[in-house]
C-alpha cells in the first residue's frame, strides 16, 4: 500500500472527484531480505489497525493485499463508498447515551464540511425532556436560523 493511500486513509472527511482514480497495491521492500518477512507481518498488522480506526471496511485491505506491488488495481468510486474510504463532506453519527448526577441523555456528534454538530435528547428527572443542538454556523446564519418550527409530541406529552 502506498504512502499516498494511507495519508488520504487518514482524513475525517474523504472526498472523490468525477474524474479522480484510485489505486492499490500491496506494500512492498526495495531490496527485500529474509527479515523482511517478519516486518512485513508486524507492518501489516498495524495498517490493519489504522484502517479500522479510520472506519473503512476491512474489504479494503483484501483488494490491495491481493494486488502485486507491481501492479495497480483502479477501484471505482461506488465501491470506495460502500467500503467507506470514500465518506463525502460528512461522517457518521457517533451516538452515546449517559446519566449524570439524575440526568440522562442521548448524544450524537458528527463531523461535517461545515464543522463539528452534536444534538442532545435529556431527561432530567422532575423536569422532563430536553433537546439541544449545537450546530457551527460557518457563515450559513441565515439558512440555519430560518428553518421552521418543529415540534415534538412524546406519548401525547407535550409541555
């Protein structure tokens, strides 16, 4: 694998232009020697890793660790996508849920072109539910303060 795949591995958000290609191979030595065999394993073990840490499928591995160093395998854009190499101006949503000193919430944070946005459902015990967003603007203060009201009703609920 080259040192070009695994920078833009390295991106929170990866794009793919209409007439970008995208290419593996197995990684390779210059000069390989019999100890090489060892640091290959040790090597290949730690792409693994950083490949599952940035959320692409470990599909991705296979294709390029079936393709000889000397070759280069093209892998079009929709198979990028499915694997998740390809992630576009957005992440996916990371959700937790919490309790506090009698509060309990569900949080979901994301990466996106326009920043970094969480949303938070809480219920705080005696005062009921909560929800609360935090959005970074990024000069679409317009667009973002003139959405419509919406309106949550919860089993009828509404306060």
């Amino acid at each position: 694998m080259s040192a070009a795949t695994l920078m833009y591995l390295g991106g929170r958000l990866r794009y793919f232009d209409a007439d970008a290609q995208f290419g593996v191979h197995q990684f390779s030595f210059k000069n390989p020697k019999p100890e090489h065999v060892g640091q290959s394993q040790i090597l290949s073990a730690k792409i693994a890793g950083y490949v599952a840490d940035m959320g692409i499928s470990p599909a991705f591995l296979e294709i390029s660790s079936s393709t000889s160093s000397s070759d280069i395998k093209l892998i079009d854009k929709d198979t990028l996508v499915r694997l998740n190499v390809v992630t576009g101006g957005i992440t996916d949503v990371d959700w937790t849920v919490q309790a506090r000193s009698g509060v309990l919430y569900v949080r979901g944070e994301r990466d996106s072109l326009h920043g970094q946005h969480k949303a938070m459902l809480v219920y705080a015990k005696g005062d009921g539910f909560l929800f609360h967003a935090v959005i970074e603007a990024q000069g679409r203060q317009t667009e973002l303060t003139e959405f419509p009201l919406v309106e949550l009703f919860l089993d009828g609920w509404d306060n």
